[in-house]
C-alpha cells in the first residue's frame, strides 16, 4: 500500500457539513455586497514579489518572516522573477486597479473574497492558508466611504447573526502631522529603552508605530504614557474624524477610540478601525480596515484616495460556530429509491426533469455490482439524506406512469400525507409540492 498523504501543515480541507458554512457566509456576502452596489474583482494567487515589499512594507513580519516566496525556476519564457503567494489581497487589488485604469471614468467599490498565504505559527482560526473577504472603495476622499464601509460590515454581522463584537476607531491624520508626532515617540520610547522588548527594540527607528500595538504587559505602562497621535492632528485631519463619528452615531453604531489601533506604514492615513471579539482569545480582531490614500500611487497608479477592510472567514466562522448561530445545511428535497437497477434509464429521465424544475434530488446509487440494495437499506439512506420526500419508483408504479412521493418529515405519519401517487408525463404539476415541503 503506497504511504497515505496529509495535507500541508496549516493548510486545512474544508469538508461537508462543515463547506456548507463556508457556502452559506459566501452567499450572505454577495447579497449584501449587492445591496451596497460593490462589484466582485478576482485577482491572481501568485504575484510579483516587489508587490507586497512595495505595497505592505519591507520592514514589516510579513514581508520580513511570513511570505511563501520563491524564484520562478524556469526561464523558457523569459520571465526570471521572485514569486509570492499574497499574503493579503489589498495590493494586488491595488495593482489590477492600476494595471486596468479602473479609475479612469471614476471611482470603484469593489470586494473580493479567496484564500491568503503567510507562514505563521498555525493557532485557533488562524492558519498558513486562510481565508479574507474584503471590500474596497477607491476614487472617494470622503468620512462618509469610511463610514459607509464602516456600516457595510455591521450589516454583515447583522445578517450573520453575529452579536459579540466591539467597534474600535482611531485616525493616524497625515503624513506630516504622523512624522511630528513619530519624532516625539522614539524619543518618549528612547528614554524608557530599558523597557522595551527585543521587538520593540528592532522597530524603535524602522517602525515606532507598530511598537504602541504590543500584546507585552511589561510594556503596557510605557506605551500608554506615550504621546498621542490624535494630539498631533491638525483641524482637517480632525474634522475627518469628527464626520465618522456623527455618521456612526446617527446610525447607532457604538464605537470607542483606541489611540494604540495604529499602521505602521506610511501609506495609511486618516481612519482605522478594527471589529474585534473577547471570545477568541489573543486572536481578536475579526474584521480591521483604514484608509489608504497614498497606496494606489506607491505601486505605481496615479495619486487616488481609498479605503477599504478585510475580514478573516475562518475567525467568523469561528465565532458564529462559538456563539452557537444555527447555519442551515443544504438537504436534497427528495431522494429517489429505485428497488430495481433495470428502471434507471427512465428513473434517471425523471429525476433529470425534476431538477430542471428547480427540484433538488439524490439519487440511490449500487455501492456494489450486487444490485441497488434492499428497499429497508434504502429508506435508511433516504432518511439520513435529510430529504423531505422519498420518490418510490416502484414496478408496479412505473407500468401505470407514476412514482410513489411518500412525506419523510413532519406530518408523515398524518393520514392527509400519506404516500401518493404522481404522474410521471406532468411533472410541473407536483414539483411545487417537493420544492416547498407541501
């Protein structure tokens, strides 16, 4: 027997029933992304390198430690480069936006959805493969695209069910004002230098923002008597801020300011906000956006405000399941038991009718060359399926043009729905009935 394989560490099959969630919070997406008028975009798994070192940052843990990068081993076509799986999907969003000129006739709402790699240490909805949804708007300098973002995922938990979450905000104002205050923070972080973690040493003149975002309760006191960023905000910057908040307000969102919630990058401006959970733990941030005006010019687009969020699909999902959200599982409304195997031809023609009506149907199949199995064997599977109706394609019923439609579920064992007897030529007649339940 040749040695059984497994799959890559943290790289996890999404398996029945469990995809039927997955399929479920895609749809939900859709819809709501419908709604707001935001339109789907694809982009490519595999991207040029210098994207995320340009579009994230070379001094950041994703681009320092995290990428799954790699040199493109044949040069048949000329094309000798350094490789990455996307570790996020802004940037390549960004650039298909620049590549296509998208912003040419205006600005873009845009949303996608598809899986991530970084190489991390894999942890409770956290993986080396995972899963983002993310909502995009480009083209609009405006509070209210922050807000209306803002309010597109709050929508979405709503129509998920999803209750447990908190609103954090804060605006990290513009470059200029973010270089006055970064001067004042390594000099604050300078004379407390004996405090700081070896992390924080390491980003204490490449990345001092980032350093105010520690997990390390050693570093708590320090951080917290740092100098403010929204101090350093000027009267534009802070009516940004201001007119997110009224918006939220008037839409009864709650919201609290984190003055810790940073970037670290120089590309992000104005608003940032994170959805985040007590129920996961150290891992819990479900949902964090911002604004990202200098972005779209940096990978190499004309100059163009954006702003945008991303959500990871596992956490959700994690949280819903924690909260114990009942998400339907898809049945089929019948399942066809056939006693003899001879009667596929015409069963199969029915059943094919059938879903060309709109009517979900599973088949019994011969797990074996003996026969299609005993009738008690099939009724078993039939209820196991979750079907509403068994469809009996009896002998006796097919001579006379007919199947048997016995109710599986409630009302069963009620006179009123006892088995019955539908004609096989008029199948628009009954297939209402095995589509509603009645």
């Amino acid at each position: 027997m040749a040695e059984k394989l497994a799959a890559v560490k943290g790289m996890n099959d999404i398996l029945p029933p469990d995809s039927a969630r997955w399929e479920w919070l895609e749809e939900k997406v859709r819809s709501l992304m419908g709604r707001y008028a935001y339109r789907n975009i694809r982009t490519p798994i595999l991207e040029h390198t210098q994207l995320f070192v340009r579009g994230i940052g070379e001094v950041t843990d994703i681009v320092e430690k995290e990428m799954y990068s790699f040199a493109d081993r044949s040069d048949k076509y000329g094309d000798n480069d350094q490789l990455t799986l996307r570790p996020e999907n802004t940037a390549s969003l960004v650039r298909a936006v620049n590549e296509h000129n998208m912003l040419y006739e205006g600005g873009k709402r845009l949303y996608y959805m598809g899986p991530m790699f970084r190489r991390e240490r894999p942890q409770r909805g956290r993986y080396r493969q995972f899963h983002q949804i993310g909502a995009e708007a480009l083209g609009f300098a405006g509070a209210e695209t922050d807000a209306e973002l803002i309010l597109l995922a709050v929508a979405l938990w709503k129509e998920i069910g999803l209750t447990d979450w908190r609103l954090e905000i804060n605006s990290l104002g513009q470059p200029e004002e973010r270089a006055r205050h970064r001067a004042e923070l390594i000099a604050h972080l300078e004379n407390h230098a004996d405090l700081l973690d070896e992390e924080a040493q390491r980003r204490l003149h490449s990345n001092p923002l980032r350093i105010l975002d520690t997990k390390n309760p050693a570093m708590k006191a320090v951080v917290e008597s740092a100098p403010r960023l929204i101090d350093f905000l000027g009267s534009q910057s802070l009516a940004h801020f201001e007119a997110l908040k009224a918006i939220l307000d008037a839409n009864s969102v709650p919201w609290s300011v984190n003055h810790r919630l940073v970037r670290g990058l120089d590309y992000y401006n104005l608003t940032v906000f994170e959805f985040v959970t007590d129920r996961l733990g150290a891992q819990g941030t479900i949902c964090a956006g911002g604004r990202y005006d200098y972005l779209v010019e940096q990978i190499g687009g004309k100059p163009a405000p954006a702003v945008g969020w991303a959500l990871g699909v596992e956490r959700v999902l994690e949280l819903i399941k924690e909260q114990g959200t009942v998400v339907p599982m898809p049945v089929p409304d019948a399942y066809a038991v056939i006693p003899d195997a001879a009667a596929l031809p015409l069963v199969m023609k029915t059943l094919q009718a059938l879903r060309e009506a709109g009517v979900s149907v599973q088949m019994h199949a011969a797990a074996t060359s003996a026969g299609m199995g005993s009738m008690k064997s099939q009724f078993k599977k039939a209820d196991s399926s979750g079907a509403r109706f068994a469809l009996i394609f009896g002998q006796a019923e097919l001579d006379a043009g007919q199947v048997a439609v016995k109710p599986l579920r409630d009302g069963k064992a009620d006179a009123a729905q006892a088995q019955l007897l539908q004609p096989l030529d008029d199948i628009s007649s009954w297939a209402q009935v095995l589509r509603s339940g009645s």
